[in-house]
C-alpha cells in the first residue's frame, strides 16, 4: 500500500524502490526502514512510498490514512492479500512462533498442533509463490533471526520435498521437522544466545547441545513421525562426518540431509552479528565449492531449482557495484545466470566471469 512519509514507522518493509529525480534508488524494494532511513527520506523530499502491510517484527501496519487512489485497491484486496501474500504470511508466522518459544524458555512443552497449524497455512502457499522464499532474507533482523529462522527453515525444507517428488504427507512432517529443529535453543541459556560478542569455546559447546534438546523436546509427540524426529535429532550431522552431536556420515535420515541445506543455506543468506547477509545465488555457489562432501547433492540442485523462479527482469546487484538485469537462466547453472549491464547494456554471460558474482537481488 502507498502512504504519506509521516506515516512510516520503524520496522515498515518498502515494497518498490524508492528513486530520486535521476531515477536512482535511494532506497531500494525490500528494505526495512529504520528512524535513520525515514530521516533520510524526508531530506530527500519523498513525499509518499509504498510498503507492505505487515512490519517485520509481524504486527501489522495500520496508517492513519492510506493514499487516497489506492484506498479502493487496497479494500478490495484486503480479504484475498492475507493468503496471497507470503512475505506477510512468514512475517505473522514468525511473530506467533515467538510466543511458541517463549512458553518453551518457561518450561512448557511444545505444542506441536500450534505449531502446525501456523506453518501449514505457509506450506500450502509454495505452489503458487515458492519464488518469495528466496526473498526472505531481505526481511532478516538480527533481534528476530532465531524465530524468522525456525519458520523459513520449515518452509525451505518443505519446498525442498516438494521438488524431490516427495508425497505430501512427508513434506509437511518435513515442514515441521525443519521448523522445530532449533526448539532446543529455548533450553539454551538466554545469556548465550542474546550475546552481541563472539562465543567462546564453552559457549559454542552449549549451542552445539540444542539438536539433543530439541529432540528430548518433541521425542513423545504423535504428530511428528519418526523420521522426522530423528531429521530434527540430525539436522547438524554433515556427509563428512564433521557434524553434531554424534559426528555422523554414514547413518544420516534423508529428512536430516535436507533439513541440513536448507538450515545453512537460510543461516548464510541472513543477515548476522559478524556476517551481512549474502544473495541466493552466492549462497548456493558457496554451499557447493565450499563445503563439497558436506551436503546431500540432491537436495541443493532442488534449492537451486528454485532460482529458476527468479523472473527475467529481476534487478541485482554485482559483486563489484554494477547493477544488471536477469536476461536468461540456464538450468545447468542457475547461480550464473546471462545478464545485462544496466548502465552499458552489455550482455554477459556470468558462467564465463568467474570473478563476479551476483551480490544481491535488488527486484524480482
């Protein structure tokens, strides 16, 4: 929806870009506004944006006045944009997870049909809108990863299943078992996982206990089967054997190897203390050149497969500042698609460009 500048509020998410009067974005779509942003703004002379109407922490965003030539277009969305919308959806979904955990961290156990009932709703969303979940990382914040986590890990593991042809019974348990795989973090000292230093060795060790506790967490639930339980007991183990708790390679549940990727690939495109969030395309690159013996390879060509949804036209950002355009993408090499330069219109073809890579999805 569009609304007036002083209508923003922290935490609003723009959904275009918002240009100047060379038509260069001061600020680009997909961008979680901050008082200092806003401030910026209205130096600019910006008199109205467009943003979603959720924030990012999952409340929604009601303004005192929505733009009066898209009021109507808003009114009549407003029933069909609650299902349609899948940013909005994962954003509620990650608010209403928030207060799972934090029953979690008082001791209660977890209620597994909650939590299903507020991821499914998502799940259902992938085919019609599985390209949104490579978009997630744009709404990352380091106060709410742990939780925007859970719920994407859920969705990417579930989407995962989907292109691995699995039935629908397994994707949801696959759903559920990516989603509750860091349950167990509620066990861990609020001390060690609100830290804003690096962990110590201790600390780390600490971290490294929560696939055992979540476990024990959900091990009695009648609504989560076995395989996934033992995925969510194992979604840390690596092919390799360099994994934990158990340092595992052989024995690893097919449900844990995909639990795996869609875990680090999440954890490397977000937005963290010490690491800025990195684009899709590079996380995948990295996953498969840097940590060759570690993943199941099915399960990154199905996350890959999902860079194809990325439409032709889709703006990004380069690793050495140019800005370019999605012209082609080649099934073979999704991550290195054949773009154009924005500014000298050159086409080139990124398999052959080794040293470049795309940084950032700045439009899809």
């Amino acid at each position: 929806m569009r609304v007036h500048i002083q209508e923003l509020q922290e935490g609003c998410i723009l959904t275009e870009d918002v240009v100047s009067l060379t038509n260069r974005p001061i600020i680009p779509n997909k961008t979680i506004l901050t008082d200092e942003l806003i401030e910026l703004l209205k130096a600019f002379l910006i008199r109205e944006v467009k943003v979603q109407k959720t924030l990012v922490t999952g409340l929604p965003f009601v303004p005192s006045e929505v733009i009066e030539e898209e009021k109507e277009q808003v009114q009549q969305n407003v029933s069909t944009e609650k299902t349609t919308n899948l940013a909005d959806a994962f954003l509620s979904a990650t608010r209403d997870y928030k207060k799972e955990f934090t029953q979690w961290q008082s001791g209660l156990s977890p209620d597994l049909a909650k939590v299903r009932s507020i991821l499914l709703p998502l799940i259902e969303q992938l085919d019609t809108q599985s390209g949104e979940i490579f978009l997630f990382h744009h709404l990352s914040t380091e106060k709410e990863y742990l939780f925007q986590h859970s719920i994407a890990v859920g969705l990417l593991s579930a989407f995962i299943g989907k292109k691995l042809n699995y039935s629908k019974g397994d994707i949801v348990q696959l759903g559920l078992a990516g989603c509750l795989a860091d349950c167990g973090m509620a066990k861990i000292s609020p001390q060690i996982l609100n830290k804003m230093g690096a962990l110590s060795s201790y600390e780390f060790e600490e971290i490294k206990k929560h696939p055992t506790y979540s476990y024990k967490m959900i091990q009695n639930s009648p609504l989560l089967r076995d395989a996934a339980k033992i995925a969510i007991f194992q979604h840390h183990e690596r092919l390799d054997g360099t994994g934990y708790p158990l340092g595992e390679s052989k024995k690893i549940h097919p449900f844990a190897k995909i639990i795996a990727v869609a875990d680090t690939f999440h954890a490397m495109t977000s937005a963290r203390l010490y690491r800025k969030k990195q684009s899709p395309f590079r996380v995948l690159e990295k996953i498969i050149e840097d940590n060759f013996g570690k993943f199941d390879i099915a399960s990154i060509k199905a996350l890959q497969s999902g860079i194809m949804n990325f439409s032709i036209g889709s703006k990004v950002k380069l690793s050495d500042g140019q800005t370019a355009e999605i012209v082609f993408i080649e099934e073979k090499s999704p991550t290195r698609p054949l773009i154009k330069l924005v500014e000298s219109q050159t086409i080139i073809q990124l398999e052959k460009h080794r040293d470049v890579f795309i940084d950032e999805v700045i439009k899809s």
